[in-house]
C-alpha cells in the first residue's frame, strides 16, 4: 500500500511538472500560444489553443488535413503536395518552408495519422517525419527532425477545442533566435486562419 501511494505520488508529480512547464507567450483574441523549451535542442517546441464555436471536429478535420492550402492556412509554407492519400484524413505530404534571405529554404515530409472517437466528439492528427520518402532536393535543406500533433474536442454541442502542438529541428547552420522568433506569431496567424475557414463553411 506504501508503494502504490509513492508510485501515485510519484506519477502526480510527474504529470503536474509535464503540465506546468509551459509559459504562455499569447493569449490574443482567444487564440493561447504556449512554449516551452526542449532537453537537447536550442529549439523551443511551442503549443497553440483556440476554441471555436458552431463547427464539428469533421469540419475541423477537413481543414487542417487540406494539404493543397496549407501555403495558405500555414504562414511560410511556399508549396505543399501529397505523395500518398492513405485514407480520407491520412496521408504523406511534402511542403516547402519559405525563410528568410540569407537562410536556405527547407522542405519536408510529414505522415498524418488520424485517429477519431467512436462518437465522433474527439480526433488526433499525429505528424511523424518521414524526411526520407523522397531524395533531397538541391535548392533546400531537407528537415528530419520534427513531430507533433492536432487534437480536437467536442467541449460542448457544436463547440470544438483545437490544440496544436508542434517541435521541429530546422537543420542546418540556422541561429535557434531566428527559428525562435517565429514560434509565437505563426501559429496564432494559423489558428486564426483556421477559425475564420470554419466561418466560411457555416454559410
């Protein structure tokens, strides 16, 4: 019994210091974007939220899984294509990363795996890397690091809570303040983005 009190002790320490090392760096307009830093990496791993009202998570799905307009829905990304369409919500897309003169452009290739609820009321979008599905290409250096995920919640009728949760490695010789200096304005300008498409679809 001793034990068991220390183990849960132990897991309710470890679950409030994953919890509490997020500092949130915006809160504007509903949209909250949280960093945090990540052992190892010079890079910060950052974590936006944004509740929207009157959609479902199938509209939210079918937004942030519409490869063809991430150029438009993702601040940056100058070209986005999928290779392979698994499923309707699953696939392998390539995208190309604009930066600014004089760093090299990046592109990369991420697997999108969706999961959804048996009542439809919770998804997740797990981003995996697969840097490797194609060769590189001259004019880019190609990103291999980076995973992260989207998760959707019904809260209440008709009201979905959207987290966005990302951590990349740039490669490459690139200054982490450079990197850094973006981890807070490009994912508020892709929540926002993705609340006003949600609009759209309601009309």
């Amino acid at each position: 019994m001793l034990y068991i009190k220390f183990l849960l002790a132990s897991l309710i320490l470890i679950n409030s210091n994953v919890n509490t090392d997020w500092k949130l760096r915006k809160d504007d307009t509903g949209v909250r974007i949280y960093t945090r830093s990540v052992a190892g990496s010079p890079f910060e791993e950052f974590r936006a939220v944004v509740t929207i009202s009157q959609t479902s998570v199938t509209n939210v799905l079918d937004i942030i899984t519409d490869v063809k307009n991430y150029p438009i829905n993702f601040p940056n990304c100058g070209s986005a294509a999928v290779l392979l369409q698994k499923d309707k919500y699953d696939d392998i897309h390539y995208i190309t990363i604009d930066t600014p003169w004089p760093v090299k452009k990046r592109d990369a290739i991420y697997e999108a795996s969706t999961s959804i609820s048996p009542n439809g009321k919770h998804a997740e979008v797990k981003l995996v890397p697969r840097g490797d599905y194609t060769k590189e290409k001259a004019e880019f250096i190609r990103v291999y690091n980076g995973r992260g995920f989207w998760e959707l919640d019904e809260v209440s009728n008709n009201t979905i809570q959207v987290v966005y949760q990302f951590h990349a490695d740039p490669g490459g010789e690139i200054p982490a303040w450079i990197a850094n200096a973006v981890i807070v304005s490009n994912p508020l300008k892709t929540m926002q983005s993705l609340r006003e498409k949600t609009k759209k679809l309601q009309n």
